[in-house]
C-alpha cells in the first residue's frame, strides 16, 4: 500500500481470453500510483467488475489527491467512475 497522498495514477484494462464456459472474454483493470519516492506501487486490480467498482475500492484508502493527475486512455467510463477527481484534472 502507497504512504501519503498519491499526486499522479495510472489506470488501464484489457481483454483476456476466458477458459470459462459462456465467457470469451476476460476485463481486467488496473490502477497503479506513483509514490513519494517516485516508485510505481499497485492501487487495486480487478476482473470483470466495472471502473465504478473500481473506484469504490481505491476511495475507501484516500490515498489519491482530489486534484490528482490520472494517466489513462479516453475511456469514458472509467473518467466518469474516478468521482473523488476534481473536474480540472480531466
């Protein structure tokens, strides 16, 4: 777990293959945060669950600044998920 308020994240998913029956695809996510001593550390990661959920779980640690700058692609979902960012860091 990152010490501190974490100032920049990374988040990010794709597509696996399924072994399970009537699943082809897997949807994994992952956040990832740089820490104070400029090291990457893992902020939560999940599969087939929603960036919504996702969120819920790196909330509930506040260790992410509310004016923090997220790394990511234009995936809208995930930008409407991340609620505790302060609209400017979009």
């Amino acid at each position: 777990m990152a010490k501190g308020k974490l100032e920049y994240f990374y988040a990010d998913d794709t597509k696996t293959h399924s072994q399970e029956p009537n699943l082809n695809k897997n949807d994994l996510k992952v956040t990832l945060g740089i820490n104070n001593h400029g090291e990457k550390v893992l902020l939560d990661v999940n599969v087939n669950k929603s960036w919504s959920d996702m969120n819920e779980e790196i909330e509930k640690q506040k260790i992410i600044r509310s004016d923090a700058c997220l790394i990511a692609d234009a995936e809208l979902e995930l930008r409407k998920a991340l609620s505790f960012l302060t609209m400017s860091s979009f």
